[in-house]
C-alpha cells in the first residue's frame, strides 16, 4: 500500500512520466488502467451499465406498487378505529371463537351428549347464555343436533327459539338446517319450507346443497313430488352443482309412485350434470326393482355401476352392502367388502370405515358364524399396497355388544382389553355394554369392577344408569361399595343425582351402617342436593331405633352454616379443599 502511495505521489510531481509509471505500475500489480479523465480509484457497481441500473430501479418501483411492503397495509396503531357500519350483517362466530373457555364450554356439552345426558347437556348450554362465557354457535349446533338424533324433535325447535331468536347468537348454515331437517323429519315441510324462505333474504349466507337435500326429501315423503321438482330446478339456477342426494330424493319419490320413466328420466340428467355421482342411486334403484320381483335388473344397475370403476367412499358401498345383503347376494357383498379392503391406502384413499366391518360382522353374528366374525374384524387387503384398517372405539363397541349378547363374557373382555392397548380411550357405550352383561350373568363383582373403572376414568354416568346399577349393587349387597363410587362421580358432576343419594342412604342404613350413611347426607347438603321430606323421615325413623336420633337432626339443622351445610370439624386449617364429615358428636 505504501508503494501505491508513492506511484500516485510521483505521478503528480511529474506528469510526463505518467505513462511510464503508471504502465509499470499496472503491470507490477495487475491495476486497471485508469481513468482519463481522472486519476483517483473508481468504485465497480454490480451492474455493467447506467442503463441495467436505471432498469433494476423502475422493475422495483413497479414491484412495490404491486406488492406494497408489510408496514405499508398495517394499521396504525395509534389512529383511531373507524367506527362500526350499523348496516352491516351479523356474522356467525368462525371456528377462531371456539378457544378457551368457550371451547371448554363446548367440550363439556359434548361429553354430556356423548353420555346420553340430553337434559343437562340442554340446561349447561341454556344457562352459559347468562354468563361471561356465551356459548359459541358451534355449540349451539351440537346440543340442537343432538335432540334432532334423539327424536325430540320440539326440544331441537325450543332450542333454536331460545339461542338465535331470544338470546341474540347469529345462526349459521348448519343452525338452519338442523332446524329444517327437524321440521321436514316431523311432517311440518311447510315450515321447513318458511326457513328456507326466511335464509335467502335475512341470512348472509345462501342455502347450501345440505338444505335442498332435506327439503327435496321432505316434499317427496310427503308425496308433493312436483314442489321436490320446482326446488331442484332453483337450486340449479341459483348456481350449486348437480347433488346426487338431491336427485335421489327425487328419483325415489318417482319410483314410489311407479312412475319408473321419470325417475330414468332424472337418473339420466344426473350423469350429464355429474360424471361421478354417488352409488346410493343404483343402490335405490335396486331396491325398488328387488321389491318388484326384477332381480335381473336390480343385479344390471349395479354391474353398470361397478364397470364405470368409480372409486367410491365408503358411505357408498356401506349402502351397496346393506342392499345386497337384504335381498340375499351375499357374494355380491362380499366380493365388495374385499374390494374396499383393497383399496385402503391411507393417506391417499380411504377405501374402508369401521361401519363397513360392523354390517359384515353383524352378518356373520346373524348367521352363528362366531369365528368367522373374529376373522373378518381382523381382515386387511390382499391387494399389494393396501393397508390394515386401524379399527376405532365405535368397532370395537360393536363387536363388544354382539358378545355380550351371547353371553360370552371372555370374548367380550378380550376385545375389551385389545381396546385399551391400542391407546383407545372406552366411552360410555362401552362400559354401559360390558357392566348391564355383567350383572344379567351374575357377575356382580366384575360389574363393580367396571364400574369403578368407569367412573375413574372421569366418565360422566348419566342417572339413568347409575341408579340401575346402584339398584343392581344394592340388591346384591354390595352397597357398602356404592359410597365411594357416588363419591367420585359427584366430585366430578357439578348437580349430583338426589335419587342416587337417596337409595344408597336408605340400602347403607339398612345394613346398620350409619356413619357412612351421615357422611353421604352430608355430601348431598354440601352439594346442593336438597334432602326430599321422605328421605328426612326415613333417617329420624332409622337412626331412632339406634338412639342416635339427635346426631341426625342436628346435621340437618346446621344447613347454611361451614362448608355446604354440615358440620365442620375442630382442629388446622390445612387449606385444602373440605373434606367429607364425620359423625357429629352429640
């Protein structure tokens, strides 16, 4: 560097040596000539001209007005909201609303719906209307689809009325549906027909394709085909595509009334619309021809079906199954049972559910064939590339229950103990199955086994059961038992069943087991559980005849006072929550 210092120096004493010195310069360290205008060392640029430059600029300038930079669309923080437009629509809530408690809210109204507790599910949804944490229309949804499967079908109205006209929640597609299904399902298509009316003009959403389904099924059930008609022509104009469902709504409406050419007729427009379309079609149109006595062509519908190799979704050849099964090809049912397991290849198609293994287990069970039942609850594809169907709790009940049954009782704990090594959690159905066997066996101990398993596992037991088996437990002498299970489950039940208290007090009172008897009179005044004017009078008569009678009285005088209503006993306060009394000193 010093050299280079002295060339440039040298250069400006002398300019008739520049040429020689600045040759042997360049040539010394490999310099580019320089300038000749200017000596001084220029700057390289990562552009070969002006031009590749002033080109670069402009191709960024247009990018940024096309794709402005992030701080250029975020609001700033500090300007001022701009106000609400009143005009504006109300909108359902997203699936973003369903979030901490709110999605608690509706995790515990699901596992009431799960446990067949319609009725509580019911009152926690109503009264969450009332507090800080305002159900989500999902929720909504659920208990009223719910009431809809149970065939209540005035509650699922009720339910309706009171979240999205009373208490102000914005009803989504599926809130209408559920309601005009409800409507269609109990003879009143008029006012289904209302609904769908109200949705186009107030709702700010259409009608989806699900809505015409239960219209179209309504009107045709009610024989008034031609309105069926009218409504898929507007379903059409509206935009929504050719729905199979909705043409085989129409296509059985037809064929009930023997008219066979219209329902042709629109069988032939569905696969101009559609190229795909479901099989529950030819699934209809065999049955109608089985039920005339043309077997020929009910088998011709469903060979067209096969030779156009469409890769169908199980819903669809569970139909098929059921169809062929009814009318006695079974080989047919078979030959496709076969076919779907050989087409299971998750993640890239699902050729099989566990309802398809439940119609052909249910079908060997039908005809004594218990072995082969096991083997087909086991069946994988023989297709290369095919895979085993991971079997879920619902087939596992289903194989459960056709055990118990037959009163194999083995059998059904086998596959009981399969289901619980495969990280599958037992729901309710499936307790409530093994526990009900149990105790039509004899097997009392094996019940309260399960039971106590049950109730462990945070199961809720819905009353209906839990008095049954309580009743069965106490009949048996094992109501000495029943204390620490309506314990548990009452630590988990927020309103605790009063005739479960009543009968286990009454059976541990009359086995001369008073001090677990006042405990649990105890537990009911710490819970709320009101103590009914019979189950008064059976304690003052029953703990009379032990000279214990004061004991009794003075713990039922003392509600409103210490925790719940019942004594508390002397002595630290640990700071935990209270524990269950024990008998009062007189």
């Amino acid at each position: 560097m010093t050299l280079y210092r002295l060339i440039l120096r040298s250069l400006r004493r002398s300019p008739s040596l520049s040429s020689t010195i600045t040759a042997a310069a360049t040539q010394t360290f490999s310099l580019p000539p320089p300038s000749p205008t200017s000596l001084t060392p220029t700057r390289s640029f990562a552009f070969s001209s002006a031009e590749e430059a002033a080109a670069e600029r402009r191709r960024r300038k247009r990018r940024l007005r096309i794709e402005p930079p992030l701080h250029a669309l975020r609001r700033d923080p500090s300007a001022p909201r701009p106000p609400p437009d009143p005009n504006a629509p109300r909108l359902p809530d997203s699936t973003s609303a369903l979030v901490g408690k709110r999605l608690n809210l509706h995790n515990r109204v699901q596992s009431l719906i799960r446990a067949g507790d319609l009725d509580n599910a019911s009152v926690v949804a109503r009264q969450s209307v009332f507090s800080n944490c305002r159900p989500t229309v999902f929720t909504c949804n659920a208990i009223m689809a719910s009431m809809y499967r149970a065939k209540r079908y005035d509650d699922a109205v009720a339910l309706f009325q009171f979240f999205y006209n009373q208490s102000n929640i914005v009803p989504n597609v599926v809130s209408y549906n559920v309601l005009i299904n409800t409507h269609c399902d109990a003879g009143r298509v008029d006012e289904g027909l209302n609904v769908y009316r109200h949705i186009i003009p107030n709702a700010p959403f259409s009608p989806s394709h699900v809505t015409y389904r239960h219209l179209t099924k309504g009107l045709a059930d009610a024989g008034r085909i031609g309105e069926a008609v009218d409504l898929l022509r507007e379903m059409l104009n509206k935009g929504h595509g050719a729905d199979s469902q909705v043409y085989n709504n129409l296509i059985l409406g037809f064929l009930n009334l023997g008219n066979l050419d219209k329902a042709n007729e629109f069988f032939d427009e569905l696969k101009e619309r559609c190229l795909v379309y479901d099989g529950i079609v030819n699934a209809t149109f065999m049955d109608w021809f089985f039920n005339q006595g043309r077997e020929k062509e009910a088998m011709e519908s469903y060979k067209s079906l096969l030779d156009k190799q469409f890769r169908m979704i199980p819903a669809t050849c569970n139909v098929l199954m059921e169809m062929l099964l009814k009318h006695g090809k079974k080989m047919e049912a078979w030959a496709l049972f076969e076919t779907m397991l050989d087409t299971h290849t998750p993640p890239t198609f699902q050729g099989v559910n566990s309802d398809a293994f439940n119609i052909m287990v249910n079908e060997c069970f039908k005809l004594g064939q218990i072995s082969e039942a096991f083997d087909v609850f086991k069946k994988v594809g023989k297709k290369p590339g095919s895979k085993p169907f991971a079997m879920d709790v619902a087939g596992y009940n289903n194989i459960i229950t056709r055990y118990c049954e037959l009163e194999m009782m083995e059998d059904a704990e086998k596959m009981f103990v399969e289901l619980t090594s495969k990280s599958l959690s037992p729901d309710v159905n499936t307790y409530r199955t093994l526990i009900d066997a149990y105790f039509k066996v004899g097997k009392v101990d094996d019940a309260l086994q399960k039971y106590t398993k049950m109730v462990e596992s945070g199961l809720r037991v819905i009353p209906e059961y839990a008095n049954r088996w309580f009743s069965a437990l106490i009949g048996n002498g094992k109501v000495f038992y029943c204390a620490p299970i309506l314990t548990k489950m009452c630590e988990r039940d927020p309103k605790p069943d009063a005739v479960s208290y009543d009968m286990v007090i009454k059976g541990l009172c009359k086995e001369g087991n008073f001090d677990l008897s006042i405990e649990l009179v105890g537990h009911m005044l710490r819970y709320g559980v009101g103590v009914a004017p019979g189950l008064r009078e059976f304690l003052n008569e029953a703990f009379g005849k032990v000279g214990r009678v004061e004991e009794i009285e003075r713990l039922l005088a003392m509600r409103g006072l210490g925790y719940g209503g019942y004594w508390r006993p002397s002595g630290p306060d640990t700071g935990g929550p209270p524990q269950m009394p024990g008998a009062v000193p007189v």
